[in-house]
C-alpha cells in the first residue's frame, strides 16, 4: 500500500501502472478535509477510486482538518486506522489475484 500526499487523480493512477493488481494508493480526497481516496488497481489500465470518510473531526477546530480522522468509514464498514483499511486492501488484493489466477486459466484452455 502506498499513502501520497499530494497525488492528483492521474497522479494516483500513474503510480499504480507499474504495481501488481490489487496495490493501493491513498491520497486527500477532492471531497475535501473529511475524506480520503484509495485508488486500487483492478487489472492493467482499470482502476476504481473508493471514498473514505473521515470521522470525528471537530468543525470548530481547524488543526484537527491536519490530522487523520478518529473513524475512517468506506461505505457501510468503519476502520480506526490506516492500518485497518491496509488490511481490507490486502484482502481485496488477495481475491483480485485470485480472480485473474482463475481468469488466466480459463483464457488459456481456449
């Protein structure tokens, strides 16, 4: 997993061409100081952005927009930390190799 401070969205995507399937990189979301983009690769050239929400910033407090967020949550699930969303990541990284294992073999008995 990689983690990019100021990688655009083609940035994000370009740091990702020479990775495996299933690398991840996570940058500052466009949504603003409350979220998070991961970037993961699906398969060369094909890419998914997934949004993660970042919880229990306080508004009143500008200095805690600098720091990680208490809860990170991507779509129903809620992490406490990066280290848990790398974990999720690796376990998408395991079914996409999988997937693409199993895709190889198919492809190649035709």
């Amino acid at each position: 997993m990689c983690i990019e401070g100021r990688e655009k969205f083609y940035g994000g995507v370009q740091a990702l061409e020479e990775k495996e399937i299933g690398d991840v990189i996570i940058r500052p979301s466009s949504k603003g100081p409350t979220h998070l983009s991961m970037t993961l690769k699906i398969h060369d050239n094909v890419y998914t952005h997934i949004d993660i929400a970042e919880g229990g910033k306080e508004s009143r407090d500008l200095t805690s927009f600098l720091s990680l967020g208490k809860t990170l949550t991507i779509g129903e699930e809620s992490y406490e930390d990066l280290d848990e969303v790398q974990l999720m990541a690796f376990g998408l990284k395991f079914h996409l190799s999988s997937v693409c294992k199993f895709s190889d073999k198919i492809h190649a008995t035709f």
